[in-house]
C-alpha cells in the first residue's frame, strides 16, 4: 500500500516541489530559441459529445487546503484555481505579476519593493492589502512549511502602507521575483480562502461571482472526484470519470493510461545530469572533465532513451530560460572528435583494446544509479556506451535508493546520474557548496561559488558560464518535460506550465 500510495502521489501532483538526484531537496545572455508550446498528442478519437462527462478533477478528501502545510496533497495541483501568488513562472520561468503590480529591487540589491493590485478580495470578502500578504508570506516561511527552503534567503517581510509588501535579503539575488508563485492564502479559524477564481464547496469548485480575474467562459461548477488509489486512479481517468490528470513520463512511479486522450507537454526545471568525482581518480583533472562532457551524446539519450520527454542542454539551466546561452552551448555540445583529440593531448592514448591508458593503467570509471528507476538505467548504460567510444571502460553499478545515497556519501565512484528540480529562480549554489546535499565527491568550488554568487546579484552569467564550461563539478544532460492529459476532445488550448498546470485557465476551451 505505501508504494502504492507513492506512485499514485507521483502521477497526480504533477509537479513536484523540491527533490536531490532522484530526489533533490529544496535548500542570460543570449536569447535561446522559443520555449516549446505545449504539445498535444492524439491517441484515438473519443466519445461523441452527448456521451462525455463532465470535466472533474481530482481531490483528496484527506488533504487540507492550507497551501503551506499541505504537504504533496492532490489538492495543491488544483490549488492554484482557489489561490492567487504575487507572480507566476510562464514557460520561460519568467515572473508575470499577478496580484503583483510591479516590483522594484533596492539599490544595495538586498531589498524588493512590491505593489499590490488594487480592489482584490479573498473569497471571504476581506480585502487584499500589505498586511495580509505579510501575514501570508510569514507563514510560508514557517519551519514547517513547503516554501521555507525557498524563502531561506529572505530575512524579514513587511509591509509599507496598505499596498507595498517589502522584502529584505540576506543575499542579493536578481531573480528573487521568480520565487514568489507562492499561494496568498488567508487563514482563519473557520477556513481557508484564496483570491482565486474558484472557492471550494464540499466536493465541487464553484466558480467566485466577485473574483477579480472572472471569466464569462470559464466553467462554473467543477466537480471534484474522491480518489484514493493509483489503480482508481487509473480506472477513474479510464474511463472518463476524470477530465485531467498529470504524469512525469519519465518518473520511477510514471503510471500507465489508456483510452482516449490528449497528452499536453511543458517544460520543467528538473535536471538530469552526470556528477564527476572531482576529489579522486581521472576526474580530478577538470580538462578530462570537459572532455568526458563534449563525449556523450545528449539527443541520443533524450530521443533513444528519454522518449522525447525532455530538452537538451549543455548548461545548466533550461534552455526555454533567457539565461540559456545558445551559442555556448554548441561549442561545448557533443563532439565525440574534439573529446578524442582533447584527451589525446592529455597524453591519455588509445591502446591496441581500444581502451586509453594512463601510462599502463587502463582508464576505468564507476558510473553510480539509482536502480529504482529503469529509465535511470537505461541512461547508465547508453551513457557507458559513449564513454567507451572515447576509450573508456566503464562499469555501470545500479543500486536501490537508500545504497545508492550510501555510495553517494562515501565517495565510492567516478561517475554519478542525478536528478534535480532547481527552484524557480534557478538556483545552483548546492552544487558548489560542501555540506549542501548535493555537492558529492569534492565537488565543492570556491571560485565557482563565487561566480555564481556574482552572478545572481548582477543578472551577468558570462564568467560563471565560462569557468563552468572550464571545469565542470558535473555535466548537465537535459530538461525533463512534464505531462497533463486530458479526456479526447473535452478541452483544448491548454497551456500547463511546470507551477501551474491551469495557467492562462482563462484561455481554455471547453467542449459544448
């Protein structure tokens, strides 16, 4: 029942707030081509109209609606139709304000000013001021709430007036707005209300007669279906009792559909990536470092292995981001000539076996995985095969969860694949940083901590980018993509972003 209970969490929250490798915990130059619209994919054709079922969505009936305790509760997907946020990520993880006018960074770049919409009210009729979302924004700070890794940099929030909240840092942090698609919730004694276009009546959202964002096309009622299975799950979106549900397609939990449905892909900031042993071994050397990066073939591994469910990326950050550089990323994407040659003149030469040698030691790496997933295996494997076309041997060690971690802390191998959501603002400093939770096997760079650091508080990446690409602590593979599908022909122009599954909700097309 436990792992029963995990995989259908896994499927139905959609996105996941914060995980390390597998499962990593929270702690821009030039223009990149445009972020991928959704994609819808068209099985079969579905029911006739007639025949359809109203759309519903999913609800725990044991899940509370506190956003900020409601731990990985089903209801938190569908809370941001019931909650607003000062700002919400687009496809790009860019801001958009929402309740928020505008915001303003301080000239010692550790204070944000941001002003409030005027005339919004939660559902309970108490307005929206400073002082609410003070008191809103305290709470997601608490020591048991989701956000508190998020919001650890932020040392106090105020507010100025009935309409500015101010923030103060401890750090300065350009992209601090892109942190705040956190839901403003009022809580109180008899309830919990939101500013969103819909409150919660029992086991239906109704849609809010005074919302601010109202919408004559959006529906007014949305049932709301009790599900406490993966397989009901399973059964309930079968068979058309569920108009919406999400999926990591290449989770360890990703669950299985069939029937009729349309499949809406956005893009996510999760990071597949190979950390180097930096303290020991070849590793050590970072040119081997950049050479065993230039050596693996990224659009193999997301085509052949990844299905297609993720963006290729030679740095680390996604390349739907403004921060993504396009034109560096080439230089230093797969090139399995310019890796041969770049060892050659290491003096690390190919031997009759085909194997290079250091001197007369064959070069070895242990490549770590975590075995609870298969695709995490099969990119192992596909990921050896590279290697030793630059003349490697390599031996590919799967191990559960928990020994895999073990491995992980005791330094035992060359080679790591890991996974990690990066916060919105996206954030690398626990890679650098000893002691972070994700910095393993000496990874730890003062001079590249250092950049980064510059790098956040002036918006300028060039040096962090260039010094990265120089001596990489890990190699960035890919973007994974996630997934919202939908009952065939029920409802069309979706635009799910990995924060918001119904952005732009406004936007969507009901069937008649």
């Amino acid at each position: 029942m436990k792992g029963e209970i995990r995989r259908w969490l896994s499927a139905t929250l959609g996105v996941v707030l914060a995980v390390s490798l597998t499962a990593c915990q929270p702690t821009r130059t030039q223009m990149p081509e445009p972020p991928p619209s959704p994609s819808p994919t068209f099985p079969s054709p579905g029911p006739a109209p007639d025949e359809r079922r109203p759309f519903t969505l999913l609800l725990d009936p044991q899940g509370t609606w506190d956003p900020y305790v409601g731990s990985r509760s089903t209801n938190m997907t569908v809370a941001p139709l019931v909650f607003d946020s000062l700002y919400e990520l687009d496809a790009s993880f860019e801001p958009q304000p929402l309740l928020a006018q505008g915001g303003w960074q301080g000239e010692d770049g550790l204070s944000w000013r941001v002003t409030l919409k005027s005339g919004v009210t939660f559902s309970n009729g108490a307005a929206l001021d400073a002082a609410s979302v003070c008191a809103a924004l305290n709470a997601a700070r608490g020591e048991k709430s989701l956000y508190a890794s998020r919001l650890a940099n932020v040392q106090r929030v105020t507010a100025e007036g009935e309409s500015t909240v101010v923030f103060q840092l401890k750090e300065p942090n350009r992209d601090f707005l892109a942190l705040l698609d956190i839901p403003v919730a009022r809580v109180e004694k008899d309830g919990v209300y939101g500013t969103g276009r819909y409150v919660v009546d029992g086991e239906r959202l109704v849609a809010r007669e005074n919302s601010w964002r109202e919408s004559a096309d959006i529906p007014r009622e949305i049932p709301l279906k009790s599900i406490g299975a993966a397989d009901e799950l399973i059964a309930a979106f079968d068979s058309e009792m569920l108009g919406l549900a999400a999926s990591d397609p290449t989770g360890a939990d990703a669950l299985g559909f069939s029937g009729s449905y349309q499949t809406w892909e956005y893009p996510t900031s999760t990071m597949l990536y190979l950390g180097f042993h930096c303290g020991s071994g070849i590793c050590q050397n970072p040119q081997v470092r950049a050479a065993l990066s230039r050596a693996v073939d990224r659009g193999g591994l997301v085509s052949e292995v990844l299905g297609g469910h993720a963006s290729i990326a030679a740095l680390p950050v996604p390349p739907s981001s403004r921060r993504y550089d396009s034109a560096l990323a080439r230089e230093v994407s797969y090139d399995l000539t310019a890796a041969t040659e770049e060892l050659d003149a290491l003096g690390y030469s190919v031997g009759e076996d085909g194997v290079r040698r250091s001197g007369k030691r064959p070069l070895e790496l242990t490549l770590l995985v975590n075995s609870d997933n298969q695709f995490k295996e099969k990119l192992g494997a596909a990921i050896a095969k590279d290697l030793e076309k630059a003349g490697f041997q390599v031996t590919v060690t799967a191990l559960p969860w928990e020994e895999y971690k073990k491995a992980l802390n005791s330094g035992k191998f060359d080679l790591y694949l890991g996974e990690c959501r990066l916060t919105g603002d996206l954030d690398l400093t626990a890679f650098f940083t000893a002691g972070s939770g994700l910095c393993y096997g000496g990874a730890a760079d003062r001079e590249l901590a250092a950049a980064l650091s510059a790098a956040r508080a002036t918006g300028e990446w060039d040096e962090f980018y260039t010094l990265y690409t120089q001596r990489p602590p890990f190699m960035t593979l890919c973007f994974k993509t996630g997934a919202v599908l939908t009952q065939w022909g029920q409802v069309s122009d979706l635009r799910p972003t990995q924060g918001n599954l119904f952005y732009q909700f406004e936007h969507w097309t009901f069937a008649d």
